[in-house]
C-alpha cells in the first residue's frame, strides 16, 4: 500500500527477487493506482517511472525483464510502501 495516499499498490502474490535490492513485483494490484510516465533524466538509459496516482509522488521504476505472466518488473521504493 502506498505509504503516502494509502491504496494498495503490490501484492505479496505478484512480489519477486529480481536480484537487484529493490522490493519487485510484476504487476500492481491495480493499474489504476499508479501512473507510468516516460522518464528521460538519464539521457543514456530511459526508463518508465512509476508515480502515485493519488499524490503524484514517486514510487520507482518499471522495466521490461520482469517474469512471466506480464514480463515486467516493478522496482519500487520500499520507503514508498507501507506493508500491511
């Protein structure tokens, strides 16, 4: 759940290790939560950042080596969750 506005983001169904660090998921709980937009600040790698629909703060990332069934992977924040 977003530790911000509160509506859940992630479940522990969709929760991966993606190896990386960072608390992976490959799908929101619900798309309309969250808000992907296109992130060019590092001129050499684009990337999607993922913004709470509510508040608009930002949560992470999404890329596109996650696994099966979305093959997305959702690198979000843990500061940025509130687990229940």
């Amino acid at each position: 759940m977003s530790a911000i506005s509160g509506p859940p983001l992630s479940s522990s169904d969709t929760k991966f290790d993606s190896g990386t660090g960072w608390p992976s998921f490959y799908a929101p709980v619900d798309p309309e939560h969250v808000i992907e937009i296109t992130d060019t600040s590092i001129p050499f790698m684009p990337r999607v950042e993922v913004v709470d629909r509510k508040s608009g703060a930002h949560l992470g990332h999404v890329f596109d080596d996650g696994p099966r069934p979305t093959g997305k992977r959702y690198c979000i924040n843990a500061a940025a969750l509130k687990v229940m």
